[in-house]
C-alpha cells in the first residue's frame, strides 16, 4: 500500500478558473478614481467649497426627517441613571 501511495500524486479536488493568482504589490498613495473627471482626486475639485443640491427635497406637512424634529411629545425620553445602572451592571443586582 505505501509503494502505491507513493506512486500516486496528489491531485486537488478544488479547480480554479484562471490559474495559480500572484499576489500584487501595491503601494499607499492616493490615485484618483478610473473614472473620476478630469483625473481629480476627491476633494481636489476648483471653485467648490461645499456641495449644494439646488432643487433640496422638502418634507410634505405633517412629515419629518428626523426625530429631534419632531414635537416633545414624540422624541426620545432622556435615559434615567438608574437605568443606565442596571444596563451596565448586566443584571448582576438582580436574584430570581
């Protein structure tokens, strides 16, 4: 049995498509993006400080975007220290 084992190479069972995959070196500095215009990086853009959307989508009444927008009555309640205590502890306190 060892003479035939020996005979016998290994062959995986796992084909991959396209061969053996060489790892590329690849360096640390910032290139633009393939299809950025003009080949400008992120940021780099002249004569814009910030972005602007000239037609901004405005809530229909009654709608809000946000919940601290919303009345008191519909916002988050501020959390309790007795409360914060029992989270942190992990029911530790607590005997059933």
């Amino acid at each position: 049995m060892k003479a035939f084992s020996r005979l016998l190479k290994h062959i995986p069972s796992i084909k991959f498509v396209g061969g053996p995959h060489v790892h590329k070196a690849t360096s640390g500095a910032v290139k633009p993006h393939p299809m950025a215009p003009n080949g400008q990086l992120p940021g780099s853009a002249s004569g814009t400080t910030s972005y602007h959307n000239p037609n901004p989508i405005q809530p229909a009444e009654g709608e809000y975007f946000s919940r601290s927008e919303l009345p008191l009555r519909f916002r988050y309640k501020a959390i309790k220290d007795s409360e914060i205590d029992n989270v942190l502890s992990g029911g530790a306190e607590f005997v059933y």
